[in-house]
C-alpha cells in the first residue's frame, strides 16, 4: 500500500508541475494552487480509471457481450454516455462543485468547529485500527456502501427522486460508459452526502479519493455489457455484472408490489449483503432487456432525450411533471 501510494504521489507531482501549475498560473489562479494540486489527483485517479476501462473492462465487453452493440444507434447512445464519464472522471464536475457547493461545506465545518462540536474518527473506535490502514479502508468501505444502499433505494422510492433517477435507467444498451449517465443535479445531491458522510466520520482526503474512486471502477464493471457473473458464492459476496443487470431489467429493478410501483430489486453498490438483508435480492442467473417500462411503444414510448443536454433538460421537466 505504501509502494503503490509513494509512487501515485510522484505522478501527481510530476502532472502537477507540468501541466496544472503552468496552467493555473495562466489564468491568474496563483491563490489556488494547493486546490489546484488536489484536483491533479482526481484527474489522475480519472485517467487511471479510463486507462483500465480501455484496456480491462473493454476486453472482456468484447470477449461475451450480452447483446450486440455495432449498429450507428447504439453507438450514438454510448457516445452519450461516454460524455458523462468524462464529465465525471477528468474532474468537470468536481470543479463545478469545488466552486459552487464546496465552499458551503467548508463553512459548516467551520461553523462547527467554532460551536466546540467535536471531531469525530470512525476507526478510532476500536484500539489498533487507525494504525491498519487497509482494515481502517475496509471499514469506511462498508458504511459507504451501506449508505449508497439506501440513498439508491430512496433514487428508487421517492417520485421526485426517481424523475432525475430514471435518466440512468432509460439506456437500452448497457455498457461500461454507462455508470456516470446521471442528471446532473442527481449527482450533486449524492455527492453532497458522501462529502458530509466523509467528514463527518473522519476520512482522510487520500482515503477518500482511494474510496470513491474503486467503488467507480467497480460501477463501471458492472454495467458494462459482459455476461459475466461471480459464481454461485462469490455472487453473494460482491456485485457482480449480471446481478446489476437484473437492477435495470425493465419492469423489475425499478419495479415491484406490482405493475408500475417504484421499488425494484438489487440495490447494493458493492455488496449484495445489504440486499440480502433487507429482502431486495434477486439472484436469478438470467440476462433480460434493460431500461423503464415508459418507454416502450406500447407504454406510451416517453422520451429520455438522446443527447446529453436533451436528457438534463427533460429531467428537470419530469421533476416538475412537466414531461
């Protein structure tokens, strides 16, 4: 862990100095250079991540893929969805949040600090931990994850929620692009918690980045269109291609207590553990049709938009059911 961190912060260095550093001095930024070096590390973690999806992901994509994706509409579709990662992964939308939502959370902090509220370690609880970074990783893995559960159950129960939501489900071809397909404002709302989740259980920002940033690849791999699954153990332990699939199958991963009710099945982000004990897993080893019921033909075929300011448009609409 050491090797591997030593050596991420000397690229960063090295990106810092060469390009970022040159270019904020550019447009007079010389006041933000210490943001400007933690930014380099998102874009850094950003370009890993493609380098893996490029290589890794893609290969096994074209190794099984679920269903073919090689005629000029599918492709159109992922060109979309492409967008969206790189929106996400070369650091676009954290510096829109760095100048827009950030500043708020520093100011709680602050307000906080200043209100002799005290700082609180998660992994100070139980003597030895703070000292075993991988186990101190392991445990803020999980209450993130069981956090994203339920966030994600609430993108699913709550009709204003799931008006922004839904845009991530109406992709009918799955692909390795197609995590970061969010509206944009579905975005900052999660985001926004796990900042505050992260401070207030006392993240390091290094762990924080490390953590954000395997649950994403990890997001990427299981939407990605592989017929892949984990085997019959393995397949409870972690969230596998196939069991997120069934998560945006039509008319079961969004479904469920009948016809048309918001709910569905197969929540978890990482773990299925969380679905297994609150009673949404759905484990059955089958590869069906993804998106949402509405848009089918014989639904009443609703419009998603197919480009990306199309999409963050009519999910606005939905949210004020103007769509």
């Amino acid at each position: 862990m050491e090797f591997f961190s030593e050596l991420f912060g000397q690229a960063q260095l090295w990106l810092f100095e060469t390009l970022v550093q040159p270019l904020v001095f550019n447009l007079g930024g010389g006041n933000l250079l210490e943001d400007a070096f933690a930014a380099t590390g998102w874009l850094l973690v950003g370009l890993l991540q493609i380098l893996v999806m490029l290589t890794a992901i893609r290969g096994l994509e074209a190794w099984r893929p679920v269903e073919e994706q090689g005629d000029a509409q599918s492709r159109a579709e992922v060109r979309v969805d492409v967008i969206y990662t790189l929106i996400h992964r070369l650091g676009l939308f954290r510096l829109a949040m760095f100048f827009s939502i950030d500043p708020a959370w520093d100011w709680l902090a602050g307000e906080m600090r200043l209100a002799g509220v005290p700082s609180f370690q998660l992994d100070a609880l139980w003597p030895g931990v703070s000292d075993l970074p991988l186990v101190s990783f392991c445990l803020y893995l999980l209450v993130f994850d069981f956090v994203n559960y339920w966030l994600h159950r609430g993108q699913h129960q709550w009709d204003w929620w799931w008006a922004l939501h839904s845009l991530h489900h109406s992709q009918r071809r799955m692909s390795m692009w197609s995590d970061n397909r969010n509206h944009l404002l579905d975005d900052v709302l999660r985001d926004a918690v796990f900042v505050l989740l992260a401070r207030f259980i006392g993240v390091e920002p290094g762990q924080f980045v490390a953590l954000v940033a395997i649950s994403q690849l990890m997001e990427n791999l299981q939407h990605a269109n592989v017929r892949l699954w984990f085997g019959p153990l393995l397949e409870r332990l972690l969230v596998s291609p196939r069991f997120h699939r069934r998560h945006h199958s039509i008319g079961i991963g969004h479904e469920s207590a009948g016809r048309g009710t918001l709910g569905g099945h197969n929540f978890g982000v990482l773990f299925p553990i969380w679905d297994q004990l609150f009673g949404t897993a759905d484990f059955k080893l089958q590869w069906d049709a993804t998106g949402v019921r509405d848009q089918l033909p014989e639904e009443g075929g609703r419009d998603y938009g197919r480009g990306f300011w199309a999409q963050q448009r009519l999910g606005l609409l939905r949210l004020f059911k103007r769509a």
